[in-house]
C-alpha cells in the first residue's frame, strides 16, 4: 500500500481557473510561510537546475540539481542519469 503524499496544489489549479486573484492571493500567502517543493511534480531536462512546483500553491520553482537528487532518493538518481547534458558549442 502507497503512503499518501497530501498535496494542495490541484485545489489552486482549480481555483485560478474561477478567480485568479484568488489563486494569486493564495501563492502570496503560502509564499510568506516559505514554498515547499512537491515530491511528485518535477521535472529535469539537464543543467545545473531541475524544474520544481510548490506542493501548497502550484508556484513555479528552479531548484539546484544536487537538491534535486537530494530529494528524489535512489528512484529519481536513475531518472536524472538518463538525460544526458547538451554542449552548445560556440560558432565559428
């Protein structure tokens, strides 16, 4: 059986839909007791940082790689060594 991770970001999903100052209101607040990121909703396309979302109110954030894999355990490692690095290289 799954533990269950509770979450309130999908209610201010909803909530913007109906009132964005609302949802607006909603991110300031949770803002001023400090944004947690979601253990569930992330995402990491290479670089230095992953892309991460509060778990309260859906706002947005760019975390550190090594936080990432800090936060992710042995399951997100593997995930994270898949995407492999792109070099721009310069022009000529």
């Amino acid at each position: 059986m799954k533990d269950r991770y509770f979450q309130t970001w999908t209610w201010n999903s909803r909530l913007r839909r109906r009132c964005k100052w609302c949802a607006a209101l909603w991110q300031r607040i949770c803002g001023l007791f400090g944004h947690e990121p979601s253990k569930t909703e992330w995402g990491y396309s290479g670089g230095d940082t992953g892309d991460a979302w509060c778990r309260w109110c859906n706002k947005h954030m760019e975390i550190p790689k090594s936080e990432l894999l800090f936060r992710l355990g042995k399951e997100g490692r593997g995930i994270l060594n898949t995407v492999e690095p792109t070099t721009e290289e310069e022009g000529s």
